[in-house]
C-alpha cells in the first residue's frame, strides 16, 4: 500500500470514527430528553421496554454503547416516538431526511444477511417505487403475538432483529405498495387456515394493527388486497430494478433477468390497479376494526419502475 492509500485510508477512519462518536452522543443526548419529558425513570423504562437496567444504564452513560435494532424499536414504542428520532441530525445529510444515510445507518445494526441486503437495495434505489408482496402479512406489521405464533421460540435463529429493522425500513421516506392477498386476511379473521388455533384476541390484534398502520402510513405506502385466484403472484420484494423473491426471511433468491423483472413488474402494476385498499376490505368485510371515524383517503397508483 502506499503512503497516499495509507493516507486516505486513516484518514476515512478517523472520519468514520466521528460520525460513530457523533451518533452516540446524539442517541444518548435525544434518550435523555426523552426520559424527561415522559417523567420516567431508568427502572420504569426497563419495565415499558423489557430492556434490562443494566443495559440501559450503557446506554446512558459517558461513553454510551449504541442499541441493536431490536432495543432501538422497543425504546420507541416505550417513549412514544418513531425510532429515527434518535438517530437524526448526526449529520447535515441526515438533517435534511436523506433516506441513503438512515438506511445505511438501519443496515449496520441489523446482525442478519439477508436483511443487510434487503436495506442496501432500499437505500441504493430511495427514488424508486417499491413493491411487497409477502407470504402471508407483511413481516414489518406483524404483532409479536403474531410472530411469535407464526415462530414459536424453539427456532433455532432469532429473527426479531429482522423484524425490527423492517419495521423502521417502513417509517423511513420510501414509497410503495403492500399487496396482501384476501385469502390470508379471510384466514386470520376467521381463524382457519395458517392460523387455525390462533387464540381470538390474537386475531383482532393483529387486525387492528394493520388498520392503524394503514392510517400511520398513506400514502407514503399503500396497504392493497387482491384475490390470488385472479392472479398467480409470488412473495416478492422490488425495489428499483431489483427484484428479490423472498422465501420466508431465511434466504433471498434475486433475479437477475430484465425480462423476468420486466413480466413481473407488469404483473404487479396489474395487481396493484384492481386491488382494493385495505381499509375499504375492512369496512365491507370486518367493519368493527375500522370504527366509526371515516379515514379519508384517495386511491392513489404509482407505477413500477418500468413506467407501465
């Protein structure tokens, strides 16, 4: 290596370095505040969030150690805020919403491959539309009720960091669609199916929970239901260009062939124009989750990346 390579490479560390030290200060800084203004003690935070004291204390001291992608969400959901908000402003790129940096940021605390992956594909494609169509529900809406159901605690791979870093990757500035196919709402609505045994306040949990993240979310992401017997569409994740076909969230498959990308972003932009939104599913098939109050919304469609 030489001495100019050796120069830009501590120089890339100690810069590196900074902007470590910076988030930190800024996390403990926004974590602090935050306890203040909720009145709440360390002791009552590790009871709303389940994280231990001692952990807590970590992340409160002088030279704070910065959470994992789990805690990051369950400090959140504890203190009433989304889980960027501690993470903003550690830099002037991050002050002005820049997806790129909060994904970059999102995919260095998330110890799982496949999601790296699928964060890196979000934050290199930040302008372009983004189509999920998971397996059953999307992953990032699942209760952990649900997850834990659907992943008993005998598995041997913890997945809630996964799960985690989905749930911030759907706050963050993208836009997309989720396509949920009806046959699986229909399923956990009536408890037969994948979730047959699924105890009832499980259900309308879950249920309820979709409906206040339709509402949190729209536009920025529309919630859609089709019926699968008007179209044969696999689980897929889309971003940009990229078209990865996920197998639960164990392994990615990613196609590579323009012309298979091309066949099925038709697909989905055809999917996407007759599906119903899923607030409208919900009045006309489940209306006591939806409550009394109108959400006004409009349908709104965006194309893929294609333009079609």
């Amino acid at each position: 290596m030489s001495e100019k390579q050796e120069s830009e490479v501590k120089h890339q560390a100690i810069s590196a370095s900074g902007l470590v030290e910076r988030i930190k200060d800024e996390f403990t800084s926004r974590l602090r505040s935050q306890l203040q203004k909720k009145e709440l003690s360390v002791s009552g935070l590790a009871k709303l969030s389940g994280i231990s004291r001692s952990v807590l204390s970590e992340y409160l001291s002088d030279d704070p150690a910065l959470p994992n992608a789990v805690n990051l969400v369950r400090l959140a959901q504890a203190l009433d805020c989304e889980p960027g908000f501690f993470l903003t402003e550690t830099s002037p790129s991050l002050q002005s919403g820049s997806v790129s940096d909060v994904m970059h940021l999102s995919n260095a605390m998330v110890d799982n491959d496949c999601m790296r992956e699928i964060l890196g594909k979000a934050r290199d494609a930040q302008d372009s539309y983004i189509y999920y169509v998971p397996g059953t529900l999307p992953d990032p809406l699942k209760t952990d009720a649900l997850f834990d159901f659907e992943y008993p605690s005998t598995t041997e791979q913890d997945l809630r960091p996964y799960i985690a870093a989905m749930r911030g990757m759907v706050g963050q500035a993208l836009n997309g669609a989720m396509l949920i196919a009806e046959e699986t709402l229909l399923d956990l609505y009536h408890l037969r199916g994948d979730y047959e045994g699924l105890p009832r306040e499980v259900s309308e949990e879950q249920l309820h929970s979709l409906v206040v993240a339709s509402r949190a979310h729209f536009p920025q992401w529309q919630i859609k239901v089709y019926r699968r017997r008007n179209f044969r569409i696999h689980p897929c994740f889309m971003v940009g260009k990229s078209l990865l076909i996920q197998e639960f969230f164990e392994y990615i498959i990613q196609m590579d062939s323009t012309s298979t990308i091309l066949s099925v972003q038709a697909d989905l932009n055809e999917v996407q124009r007759t599906a119903i939104d899923f607030l409208n599913w919900c009045e006309m098939n489940c209306p006591e989750f939806t409550g009394d109050d109108q959400f006004e919304r409009t349908e709104i469609f965006k194309s893929g990346p294609d333009g079609r």
